[in-house]
C-alpha cells in the first residue's frame, strides 16, 4: 500500500502527510486541467483516462 511509503514522515507530524498528500492531489487536477483546457468535448473522456494512466501508482 503506498501509506506504507510515508511512514517516516508521520514522526514528523500529521501535517506533514497531510502536505504531501495534497501536493500529489494537486498535481493531479493541474495536469488534468492542462491536457482538458480547449478539447472538444467527444475527445475529454479519453484525455482523462490516459492521464489517470500516468498517474497510476502500480502498474
């Protein structure tokens, strides 16, 4: 499970997972608004796909 990845930042506190975390969400939807900014709308699902494809954590 990726969790297990950040056992050693939670000594340093939860909001530091809570960063990280968020960072990585974020990341997410800027790279999803960027590829989906001025695509029809018949062409948005498979945008969204093969992004969701980048992102994937295992393969």
């Amino acid at each position: 499970m990726w969790i297990a990845n950040l056992e050693p930042f939670v000594g340093t506190g939860p909001w530091v997972v809570v960063a990280v975390i968020g960072v990585l969400v974020a990341g997410k939807l800027i790279a999803l608004a960027l590829a989906t900014r001025g695509a029809e709308p018949k062409d948005r699902p498979g945008i969204i796909k093969a992004v969701a494809e980048l992102f994937r954590w295992r393969r």
